[in-house]
C-alpha cells in the first residue's frame, strides 16, 4: 500500500531562510512548524523535507556540514514530538542541469520511488513558486507560505491554496485529507 506524504521545503518553510546556511546555530527553526509537523504526523503523514542546497556546489560549506544541520533540525523538532521521516536535496548548481532541483520533481519522484509515496495523496508545500512548480510536476497538491519571496508577486503556476503559516497549512492539509479519506 503507498503512503501519503507531505513535503516540505527547508529554507523559509521550516526554518528561517538564511542566505546559504551554512552553520548549525545559523539555523532556526519558525515558530508554528514543530506543531504543524507533529500535527502531520498525528494524521498519518510522512513527512518529508525537499531542499536545494547549491552553497555544496559553490564551495559555500560541505555536504557533512548540510548533514549536521540536518541532525539539529531533526533533534530540535524531536523535542516537540515532531517528526521528519526522510530528507532529500539537491547538492547541485542551478546551471548544471540536473534533475533534482526545484522547480524540477526529480527529488519529490525519487522520495515517492524509495518511500512508496502516492502522489497523487501528497501535498508540497514551500514558501516559493519553485516549490510549486515541482510540487505541480510531481501531482502533488501544493501550498504557498505566504511571507515567501514570492508573497506579493504574480506567479505563473499558483498553488491550491496559500497559508500565513505552516501550521496553517498543515490545517489546511489534515482537512482536505480528512475529506478524501
């Protein structure tokens, strides 16, 4: 049987977006998202992260320093009782074409693949249209944070729906999954 998942951009979704982190105590997680996440997880959900990290691919920090970020993420929202299931991230620069960074789905198809995700009963959501876009790709349901970059802009694919919060758009994701079963 294939799961449901949501997934998550890192940077400006589930942590304050700092240029190119690149230091754990850089790293702060938003106020909403421990909450949001275990309300996630309460509802069955995987939960799990989809991120371009191109400061690898710039000499910017290592994949080992992205690793122990990752830890202290995931220590961090253990603490609440949250839980991520899985992260995947693109190590690449954006001009190397490669599949798996936003706005491509190479991660989300990749996740679904190894994770026995079913798309189609699977949400992204992300504080950018590039978020969408590969959310859109993936056929997934997508969500916009609204105090993203890209809040205030027209943008060319909209999402399904548009949150001032990750938990509101958790909200928003336990009651369109309450509603299709």
């Amino acid at each position: 049987m294939r799961k449901r998942a949501v997934f998550l951009d890192r940077d400006g979704t589930i942590a304050r977006d700092v240029h190119y982190c690149r230091r754990v105590e850089d790293f702060e997680i938003l106020p909403t998202v421990p909450r949001a996440i275990r309300l996630l997880n309460e509802y069955g959900f995987e939960v799990v992260v989809i991120t371009n990290q191109s400061g690898i691919a710039r000499g910017y920090f290592t994949e080992e320093t992205l690793l122990r970020i990752h830890q202290h993420m995931m220590q961090e929202l253990a603490e609440y009782g949250a839980r991520v299931d899985a992260i995947y991230y693109c190590p690449h620069h954006p001009d190397d074409g490669c599949e798996c960074g936003k706005p491509r789905p190479g991660l989300l198809l990749k996740a679904a693949e190894e994770l026995r995700i079913d798309l189609t009963q699977s949400f992204m959501v992300g504080d950018g249209e590039r978020d969408i876009k590969a959310g859109k790709a993936a056929g997934c349901r997508t969500a916009l944070i609204a105090a993203g970059p890209d809040t205030g802009r027209e943008i060319t694919d909209p999402p399904d729906y548009i949150a001032n919060s990750m938990l509101q758009a958790a909200r928003w994701i336990v009651g369109k999954a309450s509603k299709t079963g």
